[in-house]
C-alpha cells in the first residue's frame, strides 16, 4: 500500500468496533448489576459508607494529580514547542490518556461500590447469584478499561491518518510517548491506593483481630469502613488504572516498532485489531461463566478459567486468518501470538499453584502459623522467593521465541516487534482477565457488608468462598501485569533507541560511524546504533545505568512499605484510642468514629505517594543527562530485571499469606481465633503492602520509567555531553 495513499486497511474497523462493543456491554452489565435488590437497611446504610469514603478519596486523589497533570502538560509544552525536541502533539495525548485512565478507575469503582450489598443479598439466595453479580460488576470494569484504552488510541491513529501529513514513521516516533499520561497516572493511583487500602487493613487487622478478638469486618472495628473503602480505592480504580496502562502502553510499543521491522500499516494496525478482536471473544468468555450450588474453590475456578480458555482459543484462530490477510509474507508472527498467549497462562497457572490454598505451597504456610508468626513469615518470604522460577523462564522462553518466530535472527528490528506483539496477545482478553481480577474486592466488600449487617453465617461463608478465589485470580491477575509489562518494558528500551536516532537528525547529525565504516543514520539498524553509542558492557556508564536501575526498584519498594508502615502506625493508634476513649464500642452500644479512620487513610495516602511517583519520573531524566544514553540503556536494563523479580515475588508471597490466613480461618489447624490463626493474620498483614502496593506498583515503575526516557531523549542527546564534559565524564 503506497505511503502516500493514506488508506486504513479494512480490517482495522474491527478494533473501534470492538471498543465500542465493549463500552455498549459494559453499560449493559452495569445496567443489570443495578436491576438486583440492595438489601435490607442496614445494608443499604454500611453500602453509602462506603460508597461515600472511596468517592471522597478519589476527589481528593484526582485533585493532587491534576496539579501534576498541569505542572507536566506544562514542561512537555516549553519540550516541545520552546526547544522543539518532541513531537508536537505529544503534551495533549498526555492530558487526554491520563484523563481516560483516570475516568476507567471511577467508572470501575463506581460500579464496585453499587455492586457490594448487591452481591451480599445475592449471596444469601444462591452461591451462584452471588457469583454472576460480582462477576458482572467485575467485567464493567475489564470491559471499560479496553474499550476506552483501544478506542483513544483508534481515535488518534484516525486522526492522524486522515487529517494530517503525519508518515508512518513520524506515527512510529510518536506514539510511544502517548503512554506517558496513562503510566503517570497509574503510578499515582496505584500506589496512592496501595498505601490507603492497606493502612487501613494493616490496622483493621492488627488491632481488631489480634488485640481485641474480633473478627473481620466486625462493625465494633473503628478501621472496618476505611479498609472496605480501600478494597476500592486500590483494588479497582488502581488496578483499573494499571491494567489500562499495560494494555495501552503495549498495543503503542508494538505499533511503533512495526515501521522499524519494515512491516508497514499492516504490522502497525495489527495490534489494534488483535485487541478488538480480543474484546469480541472476551464478552463470549463472559457469557460461558456460572457455577453450581455449593461449589469448591476448584470448581469456582475452573468456572473463570473456562471462560478464559475459550477466548484464548479462539483468539489463536482468528489471529491466524488476520495474520494471513494482513501479513502473508510474516506468517511467523502468528507464532509470537502463540507465545504470548501460552506465557501468559503459564504465569496464570504457576502463580495459582503458589498461591492458591488448593495446592501445597500455601497450605504449609498455614501449617507453619502452628509454630507462631515468625515461621509464618520466614515460609511466605521463601515461597514468594521460589516463585519467581516459572515466570523467569517463562518470560525468558517467550522473548527467546517471540523474537525467533517473528525472524529476530535475520531481522533484530522485527524480532522486537515479536516480542511487543506477544505483550499484545498476552493481554488480548483484558476485558474478561480483568473481570475476574476486579470482580475479588467486590466479593471481599460483599463479605464485609454481610459481617457488619448481621446477616445469616452461611451468607458470610458464600462470600468467604468467592473472596478466597478473587484472592488468587487477583494474583493470577498480576502475574499477567507483570509478565506483560517485562515484555513491553523491553519493546520500549528499543523504541528509546529509535528516539535516539530521531534525535540524532534532528540535531543535523545524518552519517555514524560505525567499526570504522560510515553509515546512514536513517538506515543504520538498532544494532547499529548501539555500537555508534558504545552501549556495551565495558562501557562503565551502562555499567552504573544497570546498578541504579537495579537499586531503584529496591528503594522504590522501600518507600512504599515505609509509607505504608507511617500510615497504618497512624490508623492503629487511631483505633486503639476509640478502643479505649469511646465507651460501649465492644459492647455494640455506641458505634464507632468511622469518619476519622478514613480521614487518616485519605491524608495519609495524599502525603506518602508523591514522592515514591516522582522518583520514578526523575530518575530516567538525571541519569540521561549525567551518563547520557549508554547510562539510560543500562537504567531500564537494570530496572527490568530487579523490578520483575521483585514484583513477582511480592506479589505472590502477599497472595501465599492471605490464603493461608482464609485456608485456616475455613477451619484448618483450629479456625478463627486459634493460635494459628493469629500468627497467619500477622504473615497476612506483612503480605498486604507486599501484594497490594509495592509489588504491583513496579510493573508501572518499569514502564513509566522507559516512556520518560523516550519522551525525554531529546534532551538527554542535547544536553548530556555538555555536563558529561563539564563533570569530565566523557
């Protein structure tokens, strides 16, 4: 297809369609969750609690990154018109793909909060009704993050195509820096939501279980609304802001680098349509998931993975007859799908067995909580560390055959596009994955609702046995967030490559020397490039790249537990004092100050996520400049690596602790109120921040910190040899 014809193949229509399919079925689904009764008062009373705290939270949470989001539009604007060293559309795809992410977590948690008496009065009906209104609320939320995220980016692409004289590769050199609003925006929701979420769990459960012997979600608990309000705060608008990061940012890094690998419009727009697609089997998925009365976790979770397998099957069918249409002559590339789509079942399936109570890993935590806390904790951190083998090497398979199948060996530039396009698949059925990651905290709020309402015990059991199962496919949820983002992490060092060469011409610099030989820079491969740029590992500026970025996810994790630690330090105080100020509270006759709990959460959360956030941001920008490009190469190298390792291993030793608490409290090893009991509470406390703030938080990390740099590489090659020199660096 000639460049200048500025066509759109046919079968790109698929991907708006299928975005507005899943916006029309997430509406539907919101429709139909909203059909089913509240409850009873009560109810409906501890609901608006809740419903109110997440709102005022996120009030005063978008507040904070508006200002952010102002401060930055501003920069990007003097980057981009004042020194003309980026794009000039890039400061409004900022604003506009942090404003959608913004609205896909309140468009999630609003549904979230509507749905939480909803599933706890369905649950008293059938265990299945229970399940179908948690579920559905969940795939609003999975269905509005891909419709939105696939429907801004068709939008662009459409824009660009039709009304400007945009060439493919100007598209390429730009769309990579579209993610940065959405990753800047993810960051600070979730980690701002990780922090308030479990400063009030930490203190809900430390002090209400262990001190006072409470149970959970007892309405003496002062804590016990600010924990329920953080379910949503963290678990949904966060996790919605995540996922729609991740999916964004790959379906970017994949089209960019298909212009590089010589792919055309063909390998741009194919990431486009492999979501659409996506979307269209993930709503058939939807459809197929019910269960029957009184079912085990096995069975609960073979009703989600039904839905899912049969989605990846016929994901892998229709990519097959796309590919042939769109790309005969790059067959190949069907078997980085293949890839992708089986890597990510593999970290479905090996962060299941770490984590979910069916299998030997968890259960010999809860064995080790007979022992006390300590052992609890020494077998949560070995089991996180042990399980981060399967998706090492799963990872480590699938860029290894991504990159072969899509013709790495004979073609570097198109065996990257092999790996982004392996994210891409791995993420095609967000909008059902997703809704069976949101659909736990709505379970887990549903239980609450029931405990605090007095509602009958088996009530509570039905939601303890959906919140158990949200518990590990939210785990599963996040091994697939991690292993996309390692994959899109590495699509983007090689775009920021590709910047680098754009900025080489812009700044007149049009031949590289290369072994000796001259070549055009325009012309010169990626490899090319590198060698020009001694990015090698004698090089020792890459050297000090890879160990900053090695400690950054380090000191990163630091600060979000830490945050987490002042802020619950703060939430216990806090309820021991109403413990011990306020009369009757034990006794049920005076209710608690709930307000003031939230209050602390709220604040807190405010405060500690700043600075964890724009040390994500800097970072990139003072190593280019001080270390120039080899040392930013060396940067998200090093951060890769640590930053999967760890977020793996975090987030699977939290989801190991927490089921092995919920395996003992379903009546192993003496049940709620043992010994063991307590001491699994305490390895669940340790695990919350672990799973729910810092482990999750580092995917974005990688990924925002590799979209800084892209967005930023004009200026590290404008600047960073004059302060290399100054600082005889070079």
């Amino acid at each position: 297809m000639p460049e200048d014809s500025r066509s759109i193949p046919v079968l790109w229509w698929i991907a708006p369609i299928g975005s507005l399919c899943a916006l029309f079925y997430a509406m539907k689904f919101y429709k139909s969750v909203m059909k089913n009764p509240e409850g009873n008062e009560k109810m409906i009373s501890i609901a608006k609690h809740v419903r109110e705290g997440a709102y005022a939270y996120l009030r005063q949470q978008y507040k904070v990154i508006g200002f952010f989001i102002v401060g930055a539009f501003l920069v990007l604007l003097f980057i981009s018109y004042g020194l003309n060293l980026q794009s000039k559309v890039v400061p409004f795809a900022f604003v506009s793909s942090a404003f959608l992410s913004g609205l896909t977590g309140f468009l999630g948690m609003k549904t979230a909060t509507s749905a939480n008496s909803r599933t706890a009065e369905g649950a008293r009906k059938s265990l299945n009704q229970g399940l179908q209104i948690a579920f559905r609320s969940g795939a609003v939320m999975g269905l509005v993050v891909v419709g939105i995220g696939l429907l801004d980016i068709s939008l662009w692409f459409f824009v660009f195509r039709k009304f400007t004289n945009f060439t493919l590769l100007d598209m390429a050199m730009m769309l990579p820096c579209f993610g940065i609003g959405a990753s800047s925006q993810a960051l600070f929701a979730r980690v701002g939501g990780g922090i308030y979420t479990k400063a009030a769990d930490v203190g809900a459960d430390l002090v209400g279980k262990v001190e006072a012997g409470i149970p959970e979600d007892d309405p003496r608990n002062p804590a016990t609304i600010a924990d329920n309000v953080g379910d949503n705060v963290g678990d949904v608008a966060g996790m919605g802001a995540d996922l729609y990061e991740s999916y964004y940012n790959s379906m970017l890094a994949c089209a960019a680098l298909a212009i590089t690998g010589g792919l055309g419009i063909a390998g741009m727009v194919l990431p486009m349509i492999l979501a659409g697609v996506g979307i269209i089997l993930s709503i058939i998925g939807i459809y197929t998931v019910k269960t029957k009365e009184e079912a085990t976790q096995k069975e609960l979770l073979k009703a989600l993975g039904k839905g899912i397998n049969v989605s990846s099957v016929l994901i892998l069918i229709t990519s097959a007859i796309i590919i042939k249409i769109m790309l005969p002559h790059n067959f190949g590339i069907w078997g980085s799908i293949i890839t992708g789509l089986i890597a990510g079942v593999i970290i479905g399936k090996g962060t299941e067995y770490y984590t979910s109570s069916n299998y030997s890993p968890t259960k010999g935590i809860a064995g080790h909580a007979t022992t006390g806390p300590a052992t609890v904790i020494i077998d949560g951190i070995a089991t996180g560390m042990k399980s981060t083998i399967i998706p090492v090497v799963t990872i480590s398979a699938a860029i290894l055959l991504s990159f072969g199948f899509a013709g790495g060996f004979a073609n570097i530039s198109l065996g990257l596009y092999g790996i982004a396009i392996a994210a891409v698949s791995m993420l095609s059925t967000l909008g059902l994955t997703l809704a069976t990651d949101a659909y736990g905290p709505i379970a887990d709020n549903a239980g609450g609702n029931a405990e605090m309402s007095g509602l009958e015990p088996y009530v509570r059991e039905r939601t303890d046995a959906l919140d158990a199962l949200g518990n590990t496919t939210a785990a599963t949820g996040k091994g697939f967030a991690i292993g996309s983002a390692a994959l899109t992490a590495l699509a983007l060092i090689a775009s920021f490559v590709e910047q680098v060469r754009l900025g080489l011409e812009n700044a007149g610099i049009h031949v590289l020397k290369v072994a000796g030989t001259s070549i055009d820079v325009a012309k010169a491969t990626l490899s090319d490039l590198m060698i020009s740029m001694d990015i090698t590992l004698i090089n020792p500026k890459v050297l000090i790249g890879l160990f900053i970025g090695g400690l950054i996810s380090f000191v990163f994790c630091a600060m979000t537990m830490k945050a987490v630690g002042r802020a619950a330090g703060s939430m216990v105080e806090e309820v021991r004092r109403q413990f011990r100020e306020i009369p009757g509270i034990m006794e049920g006759k005076n209710p608690p100050d709930y307000a003031a709990c939230v209050s602390i959460s709220t604040k807190g959360a405010q405060k500690e996520m700043m600075l964890p956030s724009i040390l994500a941001l800097l970072v990139p920008i003072a190593t280019g400049l001080m270390l120039g490009v080899p040392g930013v190469v060396g940067l998200l190298a090093g951060s890769l690596t640590t930053g999967f390792l760890l977020a793996v291993f975090m987030a699977n030793a939290g989801g190991a602790w927490d089921n092995a608490k919920k395996y003992i409290e379903g009546g192993a090893f003496g049940g709620k109120g043992s010994s063991a009991h307590k001491a699994a509470v305490v390895g669940d406390t340790v695990g919350d921040p672990f799973k729910d703030t810092s482990g999750p938080s580092l995917n974005i990390l990688l990924k925002l910190m590799s979209i800084v740099s892209v967005v930023f590489a004009g200026i590290t090659l404008k600047y960073s040899d004059q302060i290399c020199s100054f600082l005889h660096l070079n």
